[in-house]
C-alpha cells in the first residue's frame, strides 16, 4: 500500500503543477502531508489532511488530469481500502465523472478508438480500452455489441469481452439493459461479461436469465450466479435493486457510479435517456422493479416498490419547481409518475407508504398520502400512521388527505382528523432543519436543540439516506453534518447540499468528535463548528429570512385544511376541538383566514368573539376575510353568544364606509344580537 499511496502522491503532485502556483502548492503541500501520515499509519491526523485536500476545492479537470495519469490500480486500491480513505478516493471519482460526462457521448471518438482494437499490438489495445474506459464509459457499450454477439469474428469477439471487462462497473447497466435483445448468443456472452465483471448490480438480470429459453444462456447466467452475489430468485434480487437505488443505497450509487443517461433496450438496439441527477435514482430503482414485475407479477414487494419509485420522482421535481428551477420539461415524466403511480393501486401505494415512513422518506410519504386520498374507498393504515407522524410536513399533508376523502364520501372525519387540521390551520410556517450523524447521541442533542429552537427537524445516520431525503424536501433553512460519516466522505454530502437550488441560502454546519481539527480540515466550505451540540444559536443566526417557496406551500395547505373544516362543519361535523386553532389563524394570511373565519361559523365560541370582529373592523384586510369574520360573529349570536364589547366594534363596521358585503354582515351580526348586548350597545349610543 505504501509505495501505491507514494505513486498517488507524485501524480497528484504532477496535476498541481497545471493549477494556479499558490492552490498548487497548498493542495501538494498538504496531500504530501497526509500521504506521509498515511504511511506512518497515522490515519486519523492522514485523514483529516485528505479532508482538507477535498476542502481546498481541487476542480474536475484537476481531478481528471490527476486519474489518468495514475495507474489504474492504485485507484483500486484506494476505493478498496475500508473507511474513511475509500470515501475520499469515492469522492475523487466523482469529480472525475464530471470531467468525463463532457467527453462521453462522442460517437466518432469511440468509433476511432474500437477500431484502433483490433490491432495486433497487446499494448496499444490496452491504451485503447484504457481511452474507452477514461474517456466514454457506459457509452462504449453500443458500439461493441456487434462484436459481442458475433458468431463468425471470434477474435473481435474475444477482444470486446476483453474491453468490456476491464471497463469493469461503468457498463454494467447497459449491458444488463442489452439483455433484452432477441439475440440468444449476444444474450449469453453479456451474462459471460457481467460474471467475469462480478457487479452486484447485475444480480437480478442475471437471475432471471437462468429462466432463459435458450439452453446455453440459462447455463451462462447459472454459472455467474455467485460472481454477480445473486441469490438466484430474480424477484428478490431486482426488488433489492430497486429499493437500493430509490434510497440512494451507496452499494449501488458510489459517487462514480451516478449517470447522465437511463439505458434501455428498443428497436433492436440500446438507447439512452437523458435524465436529470435529481431523478437518475428513481428512474433506475423503476426500471429494476418493473423488471422484478416481469420476473414475478405475484411478488408483494414490487408494487410497493413501483409506487415509491414514481411518488419519489414526483416529489423531486415538486422540490425542483419550488426552488425556482424550470420543470417545463420534465412535466411530462411527472404525469407518467402519476398514473403509473395511480396503477400500483390503493394497497400497493399504501404498502409504500409504510415503507416511507418507516425510512423517515418524508417527500415521498407525502406524495403517496395524497394520491391514496384519490385512489382509496376509505382512509387506509398507512395514512392513519402518517396522521401520527413525528415529521410534521408529513402529518399536515395526511390531515388534508384524510379531510378530502371525509369531504368526498369516503368515510366520517375523526376526532384526530379535526384536530390535526387545526393544527395545519393555526400553525405558521416553521423553519426546516436535518441533521446527518452516525452518532446517535450527539444527532439527538443536535436535533432536540433545533426543536427547542423552534424548528421542525429530520434527520438521518447515513449519508447517501440523507441526501436521498433531503432531494425530496421542498426547502430547507439549516443542515448539520458530522465531519465523519460510515458510507460518504462529508465533503461529498456538503458539495451535493450546496449543488441543489433548492438549498442555495441554507448554512451547513459541522459536528464532531475533535472541533478544532475539524475547523481546520474544512475551513470555509461550512459556515461553521458546532462546539457544543446542544448549542445551535449560531445556526438561527446564520439563517436566511427569506423562505418564500416553503411558506408559500405551508400557507396553501393551513387554507385548505380551514376550508375543509368548514366543509366539514357544514356536514355535521363536530370541528369544536379545532375552534381555538381557528381562531389562532385569523392572524394568518387572507386565504387562511376566509376558511378559518367560515369554519368558525360552526365552531366559534364567546372567546372567539373579540378577535373577529377585530378582523372585521380592520380596512387593511380584504373585503372577503372581513365579511367572513363578520358572519361568524352573527352565528355565534344566534346560537345564544355573548359579544360583549365586540357589539360596538361590529356596530362601527355596519355604520362606515366598508364595502356593503362587509357592512351587510357586521349589521347581520348586530341583529342577532342578545337582549342584553342590545341593551348594553343602546346604553353605549346614548
């Protein structure tokens, strides 16, 4: 391992050479320092330097620069190793593939280099496959197929499952996808590779090849059953795929291992899809379910799987269109998620409503809580446990699901229902927080403290889950990361949060064992340290005052929960238990406070009374909340309410030049009033 670490260390030190001469040396400088740590097997103060290598910010084309020139297996040792040291040579390849993505899809360059294949010289066809590899990846796949699946060419044939070989995960996928093809011999020469590769991801394709109808592809796929780590039912393998990638499983998604493109096979051919990074997960966690669906259409875990899948591309672009980001394009992909969504059916969306919840996947809880609203005769298990929920984003939105399907017929609105859109109604929009930490003690002291702080929080012990969660969530005020996590390197976790829009203006903060080393290794890429977990002041001090997306949608959904109470009300629904919550989002904005003021109608009480007909004497406040506050001090009157010195103030509003509709109600009100409010306003006038 030392003299491969000492190799990496020169060719990085080569790569410096081309960055500015003062970024050069620090990054030189410092990797020389942990690459000599690493070699005294002084791993902790190594890594810390590693970190600070990945803080300093190296780009894609340094990072590029710095893989080709390194011999390929020392980059297998690295990602081999165990730790925190595989996470930052992870991380490295993920700023190689941004480097690559430019030069991949180039058709006449991969045409050159599979022709210079077929030379005689061992050495040349090795630059060859090396230049495949580096420079195209999974789009070399197409243009050795012919190759693949040729039974007169036995030497190009040799030679393709040479390449592919040694271009090892990066053609996993599409060679999986070419499976698909109606070619028997191409079919058992990709099983052949996908053995000899020995990728994990490939487990379930190859399973269900041993079902094969031609012979010699079921013997194929059989004997590459234990490379490929499959368990030989092709149902439970590409089940495990698929929930592997919906979560954003690192077993499947190294940082090396995300793509620009969803292979599949049509027309007699490969074609690629381009899909946004947001949605690539989700779109492969589909696409290995829909497989598993074909594989065995009795499994119980496909449809579940089906319905998380498609909730979660939904729920990526709603937080993709909240950030401001221009969807237009991809609407039509959300409207396949929908009814694809809508066919798994209202016990298959429901199973992936557990699993959602059970997973703190909260965007895509929320998502399947809605379409169950639609798709179930009646509220169903999975909704009643998202109604008590922790994540309160989730329970809002299963109070307004659960109020829509009382309001449609499909059963009576429950005491809990009631309440909780109170909840939903008089709650403002609070600020959102996650934090991410392996350490549960320390993540539950950070956590309680943002609680205490007034924030909503989630949170999470793995990275590539927190990330995953985070993708989903429309907004986001503050994150909290420990420098040290088991599956990604922190830097990674900080430079995706800090790619999305959608967390543009949240300030993420390091926890860790040893502060002051940590200040050090990440410097400025964070806005700071927490010295003590349970102290988060200098997180609400770093926090923007704009949340305009999250507010917008907090304040959609408090109207529509008031507004279903007073739909509710209206069919004998008793709302009583929310009529202090109503009253509470008077205050609100507007289109809160008309459902609140209606609903209130029904549920109001003497206390109530005051704050109504203040907001019926308020000219500042629309014409529409004015009259509805009005009218619910009228029918509270009527039911024998006693106004007090509200009456003045109602008096006020029939006699002043508000619009008639407001006038019309405040003098509804006065008229309904009691013997003795009549008397006590008559006493007042004179």
């Amino acid at each position: 391992m030392t003299g491969s670490y000492r190799k990496l260390g020169l060719a990085l030190a080569a790569l410096c050479l081309t960055a500015p001469a003062a970024l050069a040396q620090d990054i030189e400088g410092t990797f020389k320092q942990a690459v000599d740590l690493l070699q005294r097997d002084r791993k902790d103060e190594a890594l810390r330097m590693f970190q600070k290598v990945l803080a300093m910010d190296p780009s894609a084309e340094q990072a590029y620069a710095l893989w080709t020139g390194t011999d390929h297996d020392v980059w297998l040792e690295i990602l081999r190793t165990k730790g925190d040291i595989e996470l930052v040579g992870r991380r490295m390849m993920s700023l190689v593939d941004a480097a690559r993505r430019e030069r991949r899809n180039d058709a006449d360059a991969i045409k050159a280099l599979v022709k210079q294949l077929s030379t005689d010289n061992p050495v040349e066809r090795r630059k060859a496959i090396r230049q495949l590899s580096a420079d195209h990846g999974e789009y070399t796949v197409p243009h050795l197929l012919g190759w693949l699946g040729s039974t007169a060419d036995e030497e190009n044939r040799t030679t393709a499952i040479q390449a592919l070989t040694e271009m090892s995960t990066d053609v996993v996928l599409p060679l999986c996808a070419a499976l698909g093809s109606d070619d028997a011999f191409l079919r058992r020469n990709i099983v052949y590779v996908l053995g000899r590769i020995g990728d994990m991801r490939a487990a379930g394709c190859v399973a269900r090849c041993t079902a094969d109808a031609d012979a010699s592809v079921a013997d194929a796929a059989k004997a590459a059953l234990g490379a490929v780590k499959s368990s030989g039912n092709a149902c439970r393998d590409l089940c495990a795929l698929g929930e592997a990638y919906h979560m954003r499983s690192g077993m499947v998604l190294a940082d090396h291992q995300w793509s620009d493109v969803v292979w599949s096979w049509a027309d007699g051919g490969l074609v690629a899809t381009a899909t946004p990074r947001s949605l690539y997960a989700d779109a492969i966690s589909r696409a290995f379910f829909t497989a598993a669906h074909v594989a065995d259409a009795a499994c119980p875990d496909v449809l579940p799987g089906l319905a998380r899948a498609e909730a979660g591309t939904i729920a990526a672009v709603n937080a993709l269109a909240a950030s401001g980001a221009d969807v237009g394009e991809l609407q039509s992909m959300v409207e396949k998620a929908h009814v694809a969504l809508a066919m798994t059916g209202p016990g298959g969306a429901d199973a992936g409503l557990a699993k959602a919840l059970s997973q703190g996947d909260s965007g895509t809880a929320a998502v399947l809580v809605a379409a169950l609203a639609e798709m179930a005769p009646a509220p169903t298990a999975g909704m009643r446990a998202a109604l008590a929920s922790k994540d309160g984003a989730v329970r809002s939105e299963a109070a307004v699901a659960l109020g829509r399907m009382a309001t449609w017929g499909k059963g009576a609105a429950s005491a809990e229902v009631v309440r909780a859109l109170g909840e939903v109604a008089g709650r403002d929009v609070v600020r959102l927080a996650y934090v991410i930490d392996a350490d549960a003690t320390r993540g539950q002291a950070v956590a309680g403290a943002l609680s205490a702080a007034g924030m909503m929080v989630n949170s999470s012990s793995n990275g590539v889950v927190g990330l995953a969660s985070l993708r989903r969530m429309p907004g986001l005020d503050a994150v909290v990361v420990s420098d040290s996590l088991p599956d990604v390197a922190a830097q990674q976790v900080i430079d995706e949060i800090k790619a999305e829009a959608a967390f543009a203006k949240a300030p993420i903060f390091l926890v860790s064992g040893n502060p002051e080393a940590a200040k050090e290794a990440f410097g400025d890429t964070v806005a700071g340290v927490l010295e003590n977990p349970a102290d988060v002041s200098a997180i609400s001090a770093a926090m923007s005052e704009s949340m305009g997306a999250e507010r917008e949608k907090a304040d959609a959904l408090s109207a529509e929960a008031a507004n279903l109470l007073a739909t509710l009300a209206g069919t004998g629904t008793n709302i009583a238990s929310a009529a202090d919550a109503l009253a509470g989002a008077l205050g609100r904005k507007d289109n809160v406070a008309v459902g609140a003021a209606y609903a209130l109608c029904s549920a109001g009480k003497d206390a109530h009374v005051a704050a109504l007909a203040a907001v019926a004497a308020d000219g500042a406040r629309s014409e529409a909340v004015r009259e509805a506050a009005a009218r619910a001090c009228s029918s509270i009157f009527a039911r024998g309410g006693v106004a007090g010195e509200a009456a003045a103030v109602l008096a006020g509003v029939a006699h002043s030049d508000a619009p008639v509709a407001v006038r019309k109600a405040a003098a509804q009100a006065v008229g309904n009033l009691s013997a003795a409010d009549r008397a006590a306003l008559g006493a007042m006038h004179h």
